[in-house]
C-alpha cells in the first residue's frame, strides 16, 4: 500500500493537467493545491540532499506554477501571432518582438513583499552567524549551523512563499478571489462526508487507502474519534473546515451568483460538521466570526481584521509581557470544557518555557536541528512540546523572521483595513480577510502554516497591488490634465492674416 501513496504523489502532475485542461486558469491553479493538500498523503515524498523536499506540500505547488506558466505563455504566443496576422493584413509593418512592455505605474505596495522576502533570506545567513557552536548535553550534541545550511534555509523561505507569489500573481482581480471562496466551499463540503465516516467508524482512512497512520493514534480520540482523513493531524481537519464554513458565509453574504440560499446551506451544513469533528478551537473561531461576516457592515469586518492581525503580528511581545491574559482564558475555557482547558494550560507553560529559550537569542534565533527546543542537562532527553507555529518561528529564526513570516501574512489584511474606502474593497475582500484571520488565530494554539493560508494571504496581496496600481495609473494620467480637467497641449501657431491689398514684408 505504500507503493500506492508513492503513486498518487507522484502521479499529481496528471491530476493538474486533467484540472488546468477542464476549468479555468484561476479555478485549476486553487484546484491543483487544494487537492493536493487534501487528498495526498503524509509522510510520504523524497528529500534530496539541501533541496527541499518534494512531498504533498511542494508538488502540488510546482505543478500549479508550471500549469499557470505554460498556459500565460501560449495566451502571450497566441496574442502575439494574432497581432502580426492583423498587422500583415492591414499592411503595417510587423513590431518588433523583443520589444519591452510599456512602464506602468506602481504603487509602494508593490515593493513590500519583495523587501520582505529579501530580509528573510538574508536573515538565514544572521542565524548561520550566531548559531555555528554545537550544544553538549550529557549525552546528545546538537550540531551548529553549517553554511551548507544557509542554502536549505533559503530555499525552505523559497518553497515556503510560492504559494503566496502564486496567489498574488495570478488571483489578484475579485473574481479569482471568488473561485479561491467557491473552490475552498466544495472542497469542504465533498471533505466532510469522510470526516463524517471517520468520526463514526474511527479515523482509519488512512491507513485503509496508504497503510498507515500519520500521527499518533492516541491523540485523536476525544470522547469519540477525532477525524484525520489523509491530514497531519485532526487539528487541521478542524480548521480547513472553519475556514470552508466562513468561505460559505462569504460567499452567502455576496449573493454569489445569485445563489444565496446555496451558500447558507453550505455554510450552516459545515457548521454543523464542525463539532463532530471534535475541535473545540476552530469550532469557537468558527462561531466567533461567521456573524461578523453575515451580520456586520464592512468597514466593521475590516475593523475586526485590523485588531486580529495586529495582535497575531504582536503576540510574541504581548505574550512575553503579560498583556495576553492568560490566566482569565483559561479559566474562561473552564468553565466550558475542563479538558479543553486543561490541554491549553500545558501548551502555555510549554510556551513560556520555549520563550525563554528564544529570548536568548532574539534577533535570528537558534536555527534548524531542533537548537530552539529546550533538553534535559542531565539526560539530553528533549522536554519541549512546540504546538504553536509562532513560537516556532521565533524560536528558529528571531523576531526578524517572525516578523517577516507573520508580516507577510497580517499586512494585508492591516493595509485592506485602513485603505478599504480608496481601494473600493467590498465584501469580498472584506470576507477573505475574515477568513485569514480565522486561520492567523489558529496559528498561535497549532502549528498550521500551510500552503493553504500563504495562497489566500497572496490573494490578498494581489487585490491591494491591483487596485493600487490602478489608482496610481489614474494619477500619472489625471497629471497630465490642466486644473480644470483640460488637456494640456502645445500652442498652436497660427498663420498671418493679410488682406488683399497688402503685401508681406520682405524685412
């Protein structure tokens, strides 16, 4: 059976084809990942030596991008043979073909996500600097950082944003962010039917389809069976299907092809999928947050978004401060579920314990080979629980790549909040942010930084730099106009008038 998880991982190219071949560009680019991520097994793919890993995560991707080149690259052929056709029959001579695009305007926006990205990669070689001394236990020793590991480093950075240039580049207008909304709701919907099956008959999937299981068995039974399908973990089950639910409500709220009761159907049917699947997190998220986006106006939407990714982007700070009010949530929590409770105070102290060891190096953090984790002196032994992708983060790269990774993810939400009135950013934007922030909250619990949320982040993106640039094309060409909204032109020379019995002057 292990042969048969190789098989469908490696076979995902056809499976893009198939897609990129019966919908649109958009839809079959959000298919291919989505998918791939859904259906494509665990622990299973080829780690070549200081490339990354070609598992579920990467293939789907590189098949996306690939799929979007080819089919941008034989419209630009087509266009260009279309042009030449036209130009050959109207007798005007043929354009040059290397000749460049004409220079538009771009907004600062645009710079953003270039400068971000470069202050990751350069921050690899500030961790290689401080972490290249081994750490001797008793008996263990943990290996510096060596230069052939910047290179790892930074094409895991590479690796890690491609989903994020993906949904900028190619799902930047309303409508591709409408297929990301439609494609996640119907991946949602067909996915809860398993999760159904896997609550009732135990989550076995898995191991029936691939033959074996990706995770501990123990962790996913919870007064019942915690459904895990053919993910990592039954706590991403639970978020994918909070985030369907709030892409329904989205959608819903849009009258989305004037189909509104489809979409609350959708969205009260996977809202009531949540539960079974036994995730008390993302079900409180997914309660929290679906009568914002049904009930409230948008600029009340980008508000709560606005305050959501500046706390997620300032938690490390808050945390370690004591402005998060720890204690309160979880007795808050208590009084609704003892074991829930019980679970989120051991992932706190795991956190103040991690964060310790983070702050001793906060700039770029400990590196890879599990530097950050904290060990037993005595034994060697690794004492550490890291949930939470934030701490993570943290721990390995400092707050420079903290801020970088959750930069790259709260920014556009922060900057779709304050300029949503000069961008005419509607309720599908406003909706799409809410769905981000659903999934930044589940960051800080679960380690879930998934392709998934860099699309939708880079979705985001893509609309702020498109409306943007616009706006700033409107500008260059509003420039070129007098106050009044005349157009600026050249004076015109006018010819001397001379009656009919005079003579021009020969001076």
């Amino acid at each position: 059976m292990m042969m048969l998880a190789q098989i469908v991982l490696y076979s995902w190219p056809l499976v893009a084809w198939f897609l990129f071949r019966k919908l649109r560009p958009e839809p079959a680019l959000i298919a291919t990942i989505l998918l791939g991520y859904l259906f494509i097994p665990e622990r299973v793919g080829y780690d070549p030596p200081l490339l990354p890993p070609i598992n579920k995560h990467l293939m789907p991707l590189l098949c996306a991008a690939v799929g979007m080149w080819m089919i941008r690259r034989r419209e630009a052929l087509a266009a260009e043979r279309a042009a030449r056709r036209q130009a050959a029959a109207e007798g005007k001579p043929e354009a040059p073909r290397n000749r460049r695009p004409p220079r538009r305007h771009r907004s600062w926006i645009t710079r953003i996500i270039p400068l971000i990205t470069g202050v990751l990669l350069v921050n690899t070689v500030f961790t290689w600097q401080t972490n290249q001394e081994p750490i001797f236990y008793t008996t263990s020793v943990l290996a510096g950082i060596r230069p052939y590991d910047v290179g790892s480093m930074s094409l895991s950075v590479l690796t890690m944003l491609l989903p994020l240039w993906l949904g900028l580049r190619y799902l930047r207008s309303r409508e591709a962010m409408t297929d990301l909304l439609k494609v996640l709701v119907w991946c949602g919907f067909a996915y809860s039917f398993l999760i159904l099956w896997e609550s009732r008959m135990s989550p076995r999937l898995n191991v029936q389809l691939y033959g074996f299981f990706a995770h501990s068995w123990i962790q996913h039974v919870r007064d019942g069976f915690r459904p895990i399908v053919f993910l990592a973990h039954g706590l991403r089950v639970g978020i994918f299907l909070a985030m369907a639910a709030l892409a329904a409500a989205v959608l819903a709220r849009n009258n989305t092809d004037g189909k509104r009761g489809r979409w609350l159907a959708l969205a009260l049917w996977l809202l009531f999928c949540l539960p079974i699947s036994r995730n008390f997190g993302a079900t409180m998220i997914t309660f929290a947050l679906m009568p914002v986006i049904l009930f409230t106006p948008t600029r009340i939407q980008f508000v709560i978004g606005l305050v959501i990714a500046a706390t997620v982007l300032i938690f490390p700070l808050a945390r370690g401060s004591g402005l998060i009010p720890a204690d309160r949530i979880v007795a808050a929590i208590m009084t609704i579920n003892p074991e829930r409770a019980g679970s989120l105070q051991f992932r706190l102290d795991q956190e103040d314990i991690l964060l310790a060891k983070a702050n001793q190096k906060p700039v770029s953090g400990w590196g890879g080979w599990g530097r950050s984790r904290v060990y037993n002196d005595d034994t060697g032994r690794d004492e550490s629980i890291t949930d939470g992708s934030w701490i993570i983060v943290i721990g390995t790269s400092g707050w420079i790549g903290y801020l970088g990774t959750f930069g790259l993810l709260c920014l556009p939400v922060i900057l779709a909040a304050l300029r949503f009135r000069r961008f005419e950013l509607g309720t599908v934007e406003s909706g799409t942010a809410i769905v981000l922030c659903a999934n930044l909250i589940d960051l800080i619990p679960n380690s879930s930084l998934l392709p998934l949320i860099w699309l939708i982040a880079g979705t985001i993106w893509g609309r702020l730099i498109q409306t943007s640039t616009q706006l700033a094309e409107n500008r260059a060409k509003d420039s070129k106009r007098a106050p009044h909204g005349r157009v600026r032109r050249a004076p015109e020379r006018r010819p001397a008038v001379h009656s009919a019995n005079s003579t021009p002057s020969n001076t």
